[in-house]
C-alpha cells in the first residue's frame, strides 16, 4: 500500500497555520481513520466474574446509603476502552446494580435505553409507565427511552441484576441527560399487563397499539420454556437461539442494542461467525467457555463477558448432561438500521 505524508514531513509553520484555523490535514490520519479490510477495536475480549464482583458489590451495600447511590452499580468496565470510559464495547454499557431489602431507587427518566438481566435475588420490582414488574432470576426487564423507571425491594434478601445500556453511544452523540420524577402510581401489578404473552394481544385496538413498547418483562420461565422447545424441533446443527422482540411488530425489543437467549445442548460446542457488532455474554444457567479474538473464558453462572466486533465466537457448553443458557446483548439493531452490518 502507498505509504502516506505524515504530519512530521510538513514544516512547522504550516501546521502552526492550520491549527490557527482549526484545521487538519487528513492525509497523516488517513490510514488510520479507514484501517485496511477490517476496523481497528479498542474493545478488548473481557470477562468480570460474578465470584469477583458480588463481595465488592456487597461491600458497596455497606459503604453507600441508596440515598447517596440513587443507584448503587458498578460498572463493568472495558481495559481496553480505557475503565474511566465505563464502556463495555463502543455502544453497550454494562453494570452490576444492588438493591438491599426495604430500599428504594427513586423515579427518573432518560435518554439512553436500559434493559435489566436478573442476577440474583427474589422480591425486587421495577416500576416502568406504571407498570410493576416483579423481579426474578434470568428475566429480562426493558426500561426504554423516555420512560419513568423506578426500583424497589419487599424481599429479605439482597437482590442483583445487570443493567445494559446503550449510554456509551448516547453520551457520545452528546444526547444523554435524566429527568427526576415523583414515586408512581402503580396501573399495572405484578407485570400482569395484557402484552405479558407473545402472539396473543388485546383485540380492541391491537393494529394500532397505543404504546411503542407494549412488552417490558420478558420472564426467564417462558424464554427457556421457548428455547426448549426450539431445541425440540430444530436439528441439532448449531446452537438454539432466541431474539426478545417487540410482539406488535415483530423488531427488536429496543431500537440501538439487540437482546438475545442462546441455548446449547449438553456437552455442545460450535463457532459462531464474525460479525460486525461487539457482543455482550452472560450466563443464566451452565457453564459456558466462551471464545473470541484468541482469549478464552471460562464462564460459570451469573459471569459475564464481552467481545469486540469482527471475530468469530466459540462457545462451548461445558456441561455433559446438561443444557447452558446465555443471555446475549449486542450492537445488531445499530449496526443494521446504520447499514455497516456484516457477517463474514
Ligand atoms: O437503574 O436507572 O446502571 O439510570 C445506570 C444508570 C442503572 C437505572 C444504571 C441508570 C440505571
């Protein structure tokens, strides 16, 4: 390839005249803007137990009233991004959030979509739009865009689930900011809302649903019931997988991260293609070694990993005799409706 000026090759006043004018030569960047084949990553195949984070979790309990948290999480943090970036890959952040029993993280709304993935616990609720979700291993709770959201805890023990949020890129394209709200009026309880089922929706009114998230708890109980019975019906050629999805039209639950549940049969290992977005791995049930970019992981129950983009995963069910189960979150949504996917 034709090698480039660089910037070093152009006298000192010139570039002392650009600057005067906020202006920059392309040519010495060129190539490192528009990288031959394949783009340049600082995402850095990463993996944050859960045995790791649980006691400093924990601990955070112990230091951090609620009150002085608002929402007591610490974030998983990609080395390669740089951890003061608190990114897990350029679109997706990731956090591990605590509520102890009694305690309450209080109403607001923002830009950035969220979602939560239940770690640990039982008897925690998020109320979204008035609706009051229970809280319970593996279920999956959408909180997007613009809607009220709040979190609270009538169990006895303490409750964790990992917040996924497209805040990296929302903050980037300097979008991000949050409104504080009152404590809801609760119109919906226990997540009894008339979307709680896919494929079986109200009559009156379901070609014009009034709102553009009519799910918001997708439960761990009916997501493995489906992957299950996927397992069933599909050949044993490759891993089962599910997308959660918007049941009014079909698309991606939220519109930047897409969510997904993965089954793998016992003892079941495959390659997955590089594709264009970075990836979020975390298992529900199992164990699991995942493999990207030469780094191999191996995951037990509630850890979590990421990938960058453009490289192939592996992944292997390390049990025998059993099936694992991984939640993934990935950039797909973003990567599709931007037109830059790809699968190579
Ligand atoms: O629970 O609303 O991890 O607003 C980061 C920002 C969680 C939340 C996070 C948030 C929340």
């Amino acid at each position: 390839m034709n090698e480039l000026g660089k910037l070093s090759d152009l006298p000192q006043s010139y570039r002392d005249a650009l600057a005067d004018q906020n202006l920059v030569p392309l040519w010495p960047s060129l190539r490192s803007l528009l990288p031959p084949t394949i783009p340049a990553r600082q995402t850095r195949p990463t993996m944050w137990p859960y045995a790791a984070i649980r006691p400093l979790l924990m601990q955070a309990g112990a230091l951090t009233p609620i009150e002085k948290a608002e929402r007591r999480v610490l974030v998983l943090a990609n080395p390669g991004q740089g951890l003061e970036r608190m990114q897990a890959s350029p679109a997706i952040y990731l956090g591990m959030q605590l509520l102890l029993p009694g305690e309450w993280a209080p109403s607001h709304r923002h830009t950035p979509n969220a979602v939560r993935m239940v770690v640990e616990g039982e008897g925690a609720w998020t109320t979204v739009d008035g609706e009051k979700l229970p809280m319970s291993r593996g279920d999956l709770i959408l909180t997007p865009t613009g809607l009220w959201h709040e979190h609270g805890h009538d169990g006895s023990d303490p409750v964790v689930w990992l917040d996924v949020l497209d805040l990296p890129l929302v903050h980037y394209l300097e979008a991000s900011y949050h409104v504080n709200g009152a404590r809801q009026a609760v119109s919906v309880e226990r997540g009894e809302s008339t979307h709680a089922r896919g494929g079986v929706l109200p009559t009156a009114g379901f070609q014009s649903s009034a709102s553009a998230y009519p799910m918001l708890r997708y439960a761990w109980r009916d997501t493995r019931a489906a992957l299950e019975q996927q397992a069933r019906t599909q050949a044993s050629d490759g891993p089962v997988q599910v997308t959660f999805v918007n049941p009014t039209t079909g698309a991606d639950a939220q519109n930047i991260l897409g969510f997904h549940a993965l089954m793998l049969r016992p003892g079941e290992a495959c390659t997955l293609p590089a594709r264009s977005p970075a990836s979020v791995w975390h298992v529900i049930e199992g164990a699991v070694q995942v493999t990207a970019a030469g780094e191999s992981f191996e995951m037990g129950e509630a850890d979590t990993c990421c990938s960058p983009g453009y490289v192939a995963i592996g992944l292997h069910n390390r049990n025998a005799d059993a099936p694992s189960f991984l939640f993934i979150a990935d950039e797909s949504p973003l990567h599709r409706k931007l037109g830059i996917y790809e699968e190579r």
